[in-house]
C-alpha cells in the first residue's frame, strides 16, 4: 500500500507482471513491422514516458521514438475532456509507419486526439499502443492495436500515471485502496 496526496492506493500491477506483457508487445510489434521498415514509436507526454521507454527496449529491431505532449486531466481524477497540445511531434511523420503510445485509454478522448492529428500528417501507417484501456470508461470509439492490459474503470497511479503529477515515479501500477477490482 502507497499513500499519494493523502490517499491510499493498493497495488495492482505488479513490475513483473508489466514487464512480462510489455516484453509479449514488443515481439509481436517487431514481428508486424518486419519488412515494412522501422516504426516510430510516438510517445504521448507526460504520462507515456515510460511505458514508451520499456515498450522501445522490448522490440528486438530497429524502430524510432519521438513524443508528442498533451495534457486533459489537470489535477483532477476524471478527464476534463478538454484536450490542449503542449508540444507537437518534431519528426516528419509522413511516409512513417507510426505508432502511437500511451499510457493508458481511459474516455479514449485523448488517443484520438492524437490519432487525428497524426493523420493529418501523411504517415504511411498509423496504429496505437497502450498499456492500460478501460473499456468501461470509453466516451469514443477509438481502435487500439496493442493493449497491455484492459482494466476496471478505477483510478490507478504510478508507472507514469500521476495524480497530481505525482506518482509517476512508481515502479508498479496502484489502484485507490476505497474501490474495487480484483486485478488483472
Ligand atoms: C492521461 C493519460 C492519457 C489520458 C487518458 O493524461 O496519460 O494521456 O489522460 O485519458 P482519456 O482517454 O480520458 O483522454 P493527462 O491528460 O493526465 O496528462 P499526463 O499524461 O501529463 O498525465
Ligand atoms: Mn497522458
Ligand atoms: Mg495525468
């Protein structure tokens, strides 16, 4: 148990449970894009950060990383729907096979967001990866290629997911102590 902003969080992906599926993710992206030349994994800021870190080092070929920062949460615990972009992608993305990561899908606001602007920009191919999806949460239709993990719609911090912005630096993934879910 983890205490963060004065509330109590339990754990509910543990490091190694993480790891073992990201290593699953990244042999399945290599083997997808072999023969399609490099990918360029598009990690979304800040939340993303390290999931797009461990998923890069999991792909045994040769792939890109370039990130893209937005921000919809605030210091709330539930999205405010309103998405503003912080920092474009610097890479030139048309032609690219691309794929998009994030840490987590939650009203799916987001991703598409992303998703859409991406678009725009010409890539050969576009896909998205996320660790977690809350497929209980969804407010869009949204495609997701690379789930870690589809989870109850709870609030969770750490492995990159603040609250407040803070817990990103946990190693593992924690729900609220008050609510339910088994886990997964
Ligand atoms: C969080 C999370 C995703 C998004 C998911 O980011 O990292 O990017 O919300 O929610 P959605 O599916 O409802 O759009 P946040 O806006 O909190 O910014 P951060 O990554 O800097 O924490
Ligand atoms: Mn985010
Ligand atoms: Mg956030």
């Amino acid at each position: 148990t983890v205490t963060c902003r004065g509330e109590r969080f339990r754990l509910y992906l543990d490091e190694v449970t993480i790891a073992r599926r990201i290593r699953e993710m990244g042999e399945q992206i290599a083997a997808d894009y072999e023969g399609l030349g490099p990918p360029i994994l598009v990690g979304v800021l800040n939340g993303a950060f390290i999931f797009t870190a461990d998923l890069l080092r999991a792909i045994p070929g040769d792939c890109e990383v370039d990130f893209y920062k937005l921000s919809s949460y605030g210091e709330k615990k539930v999205s405010s729907g309103a998405i503003t972009e912080q920092k474009a992608v610097s890479a030139d993305l048309s032609g690219r096979h691309v794929i998009v990561v994030e840490d987590i899908v939650d009203t799916g606001l987001s991703m598409k967001y992303v998703l859409d602007q991406i678009a725009a920009r010409g890539p050969a191919s576009l896909r998205a990866a996320t660790l977690l999806r809350k497929p209980d949460a969804a407010k869009v239709e949204v495609e997701v290629d690379y789930v870690g993990f589809d989870i109850d719609n709870l609030f969770v911090i750490g492995y990159g997911l603040d609250y407040g912005q803070l817990a990103r630096n946990l190693p593992a993934v924690y729900i609220l102590d008050d609510e339910g879910g088994a886990g997964v």
